[in-house]
C-alpha cells in the first residue's frame, strides 16, 4: 500500500516566473547580493497581463482606456513598463502622482482618484489631469479653486447599488442630483466626463447593477446639458492563485475535518481560519476565500462586457457603450501585477514546540506577504541552498513562524507539507505577492529594515536583476 499524497497548495505561477525559481543556484545568487527577505518583480508578466486585458477590450469596444492602479505595489518598474504600453495610471496620492510624473506619463494620461484633501485638492486643478470625483465637497473645492478659462476635468465615482454593501466612498446614488446640478452649473470651470464605480466584489451581478446604475445617470447629466464620454467601471478584477482547484478543494476538505477532530492536526494553536465550529459542523467563510478563485481577469472583464442588459432591449454592455459614444474605463490593479512578484525569504532555525509540530522560523513576517487577517493558501516552493543539497528527509508537514517577537507572527497557520524538512539556510519562495502584499506592510515593528525590491527581467533565455529604483524600460 502507497502512503496517499499530503493536502497540497500548488500555485499557479507564470512559466518565466517558474524558469527563474528553478534555475538551479539563482534564487540564492540573486539574494546574495541583496539580502533577504526580497521583494522581486517581473515586469513582463505586467506588460503580458496589461496586453491580455487590451486584447479583449479592443475586440468588444471602440474606445477604452486601462488606467494602471497604481496602490497595488510600489514599484518603479511597474509604473515605467505602464507608461512605455501607453496606457493611463491611476494615482491616489501626491506620492504616487509625482512617480507617475517622472516615469514620463503626461497630465491627461493621468486619473487621480481615493480621498483628497485640501491640500491635494489645490494641486491637482490646474495640473491637466482627470480627477475622479469622490463627494459634493470635493467637487465644489474645484470649482472654487479652478480658474475660468481651464476647464478641470472630472470624472464623479458612485456607490450604493442596490444589493451592494454600503461603501466609505464615491457619492451615494440618492445625491448625484446634486452633484449634476453643481456640474451643470460650473461648465466654465469644470469639463464632465462622466460616471465611476469601483467594487471589491467578485460578484458578477453586483458590477453589472453598477453598470446600469451609470448609464441611468449617464442620460439624466445628458438631459442635464452635460456630454459625458466615459463610463469608467473601476478595478476589482481578480486574481488566480491555485494551479490546481481541486487540490484545493481537497486541502481545505481535510483542514474541515481536522478543526472536527478527525485525521492529521492542520492547524496552528486552534485557529479557524474564520469558519466557525457548531453542532459538529464547519460553517462560514473563510478568510482565505480569495486563494479558491478560478476566474482569471479577463473573462472576468469580457464576461462583464458581454453581459445583455434587459434594460436594453438585451443590447450587451459593449454594444451600448460603443453606440453612446462611450469610452470603457477601467482601473486595475491586482489583475496587472498578478503572477508578476514573488518574495523570497530565508530559513533561519527549524524547531519543535510543545505540541510535537515542526515551526520553520523566516526571516520575513506574517504582514510581508499577506495582509495580516488573510491566510497564504499556496504553497511556498522550497529552494534549497547549495549547502544543504544533500538533505533528503522526505515529505515533512511544517508550520510557517516570521521574525516578529509576537505570538500572532505565523505566516503559516495550516500545515505546509514541503519536499523535505527545510535547514537553516534554505530559501522558501513565496508565488504571487505583488498585490497589496509586499508594501502594505507594517513589519517595520522590531525596526527591522524594508526588504529590498528587485526587477527581474529575461533576455535571450538569460536573467538580469536589478534595484527596482533603476529598472529602465528597454525594448524588446
Ligand atoms: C484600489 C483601487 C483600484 C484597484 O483595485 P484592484 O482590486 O487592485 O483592481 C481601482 N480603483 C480604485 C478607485 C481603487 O481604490
């Protein structure tokens, strides 16, 4: 009788994005000159992911416009592969606007959304580029601030759909009346171009009420006087992490039976991972649901394009832009950068506790590669160093513990089950952390440093790494 294979998280990762991980010696070459933790991006799976969502736009609309969301990581070398594309960015502080400046985009490539304040407010009318409008007090600041003559141009994002829950932004649909009336009021001063929404939903239903939401407010500014051109649909597309779904189902079915008490403990120190335990019943979602995700961006976005509306005579939503002379706006974020960041990480001990569990202690924290109340659900690969290439001690089920001097710094509250029980020394690479994981951080906690971020790029089958500060963009 065979032994059945351990519950597995096999990631999904981008063949280019493999190739590196598995070149035998690079990983630890690459750190050595760095340290670790480290940060590394791929700045070709961007322009691949950028081209991917271009292509199905372009099939289905005449005009659209895809603005890079620029708050899903930090680097240069996202930003500067952006501009080269020729895209749009969309900036959420002064910050990230002035990166976005010095990577050579010009002022009306550039969409500024997120909560502004005064003094944000002050510099971006007059700067030429397009403000997304966030609430009433925002929009008559510019038309107080902005001069006669140069017209500021805005876009107005809206919230509370039916069905929808409640959001901190955007206007809520019961007071966009106003919002037109001040619109229709300031034309000298203020260019409309019309509505936004952006959802964190990966609820198809919910975008396509937005959709009809807008263009419900798109006649009502029309009847208004206004001209909007732009039906801007926001970000929100989303990832895939899992090469494999039903190894997935199949993880997370034996991590139900062990919170019950039956088959191999999974869990570190009773965690529940948000489901809760009743009757002798596993209930709830968990807080790791964004890792089971199968539906990838672009079907996302063609799905969402292709959708009939009643309301319209089941014209699709491409359709009724494209005869409204409506660009298609959108904003991602994640989608860009997904599979294009991994981060790499050292192990520096390996103990037993109290319980009989293996605790693989890193030199990276919980909050470097997930946001502290999610859960990675897909396996690190195991990298070792050269030192240890001799090590062979079979399949071992570990837990995951970062540097923090806190109780709550697990990476890893499942048990991982890796090729072999790291050593001191060996590398573990965590897949696909380019999205809000590698600089929402706040591991800076014991003082540690920030890990340093590397831009990867292959040329003739050959790899070259550098500071992702000086990450120059070259033509292929
Ligand atoms: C964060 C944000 C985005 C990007 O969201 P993703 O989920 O990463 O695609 C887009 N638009 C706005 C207004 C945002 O705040």
């Amino acid at each position: 009788m065979t032994a059945a294979a351990p519950p597995g998280l096999p990631a999904k990762m981008h063949a280019l994005v493999r190739a590196f991980v598995s070149t035998p010696g690079l990983v630890e070459e690459t750190v050595a000159g760095f340290g670790t933790p480290a940060h590394l991006v791929f700045p070709q799976v961007f322009a691949e992911n950028l081209e991917r969502l271009r292509a199905r736009l372009a099939a289905r609309v005449p005009g659209y416009r895809i603005c890079y969301a620029h708050k899903v990581n930090q680097s240069r070398a996202f930003v500067v592969t952006a501009q080269a594309a020729g895209v749009g960015i969309d900036v959420a502080s002064a910050a990230e606007l002035d990166g976005a400046l010095a990577a050579g985009f010009g002022p009306e490539r550039i969409e500024v959304t997120g909560p502004k304040g005064e003094g944000f407010v002050r510099e971006l009318v007059g700067a030429g580029v397009v403000i997304n409008v966030d609430n009433l007090w925002e929009l008559e600041r510019i038309a107080a601030l902005a001069r006669p003559g140069t017209r500021v141009p805005v876009l107005v994002r809206v919230s509370g759909f039916a069905g929808t829950p409640v959001s901190r932004f955007g206007v809520p649909l019961h007071r966009v009346d106003a919002v037109i009336k001040v619109l229709a009021a300031e034309r000298e001063r203020i260019e409309f171009r019309g509505f936004a929404f952006h959802l964190d939903s990966g609820e198809p239903a919910e975008r396509v009420r937005a959709v009809e939401s807008c263009l419900v407010l798109t006649e009502r500014a029309y009847a208004s006087g206004l001209t909007p051109s732009v039906l801007n649909i926001g970000g929100g597309f989303r990832q895939v992490f899992t090469a494999d779904a039903q190894a997935f189902d199949a993880y997370v079915h034996a991590l139900r039976e062990s919170l019950l008490g039956r088959g191999e403990q999974m869990t570190w120190a009773g965690n529940t991972f948000g489901f809760h335990l009743e009757d002798g019943a596993v209930h709830g979602t968990p807080v790791f649901h964004k890792y089971a995700n199968t539906v990838d961006a672009e079907r996302m976005l063609s799905d969402l394009l292709d959708t009939e509306l009643e309301t319209h005579a089941g014209r699709t939503i491409a359709q009724i832009a494209a005869e409204n002379l409506l660009e298609v706006w959108l904003e991602p974020g994640k989608a860009l950068v997904d599979h294009a960041g991994i981060t790499v990480a050292r192990v520096e001990f390996v103990k037993e506790t109290a319980d009989g569990s293996t605790l693989v202690n890193l030199d990276l924290s919980r909050d470097t590669v997930t946001p502290a109340d999610q859960e990675v659900m897909v396996d690190p690969i195991l990298v070792p160093a050269r030192a240890n290439a001799a090590a062979n001690s079979g399949v071992t089920g570990v837990f995951l513990a970062g540097r923090l001097c806190l109780e709550r710094d697990l990476i890893a509250n499942h048990k991982v089950w890796l090729p072999r029980c790291p050593q001191s020394g060996d590398y573990l690479v965590f897949p696909n952390t380019a999205a809000y994981h590698m600089d929402l951080s706040a591991a800076r906690a014991s003082m540690h440093s920030m890990p340093p971020k590397l831009a990867v790029v292959q040329r003739s089958g050959t790899f070259a790494v550098c500071p992702d500060v000086d990450y120059r963009h070259e033509v292929a």
